[in-house]
C-alpha cells in the first residue's frame, strides 16, 4: 500500500520519496563530445547571424 500511518493509527497521506541516486560524473569521451557539440553549435549559430546580417544589409 502506497500509505503510511502514523504511531496514533492517523493515515499519513504524503506520497513515499523514491530512492535517490547520485549522478555520476561524465567521462573523459563525453566531456570531448560536450565540446565538439558546443563548438559546432556556436560555428551554426554564428553562420546563421552572419547570413541573416548579409542578407538583411542588400539593398
């Protein structure tokens, strides 16, 4: 049963914490792909800026 009752028999309502787990910290292989994914991603974004400022400043 997902309840508990207290020492007066009174029912306890509040739902059971699950079990915490800890997060393990990323490996060295997913550290270097965090930062081929965010180099890649800033080289997007800013090619992206950089067409849209082009294309905007043609009159």
């Amino acid at each position: 049963m997902p309840y508990t009752t207290e020492e007066g028999g009174r029912l306890n309502n509040f739902a059971k914490e699950p079990k915490m787990y800890t997060a393990e910290p990323p490996t060295k292989a997913q550290q270097r792909n965090f930062v081929i994914w965010g180099v890649l991603a800033a080289v997007l974004v800013s090619g992206v800026i950089f067409v849209a400022f082009s294309v905007s400043s043609v009159s």
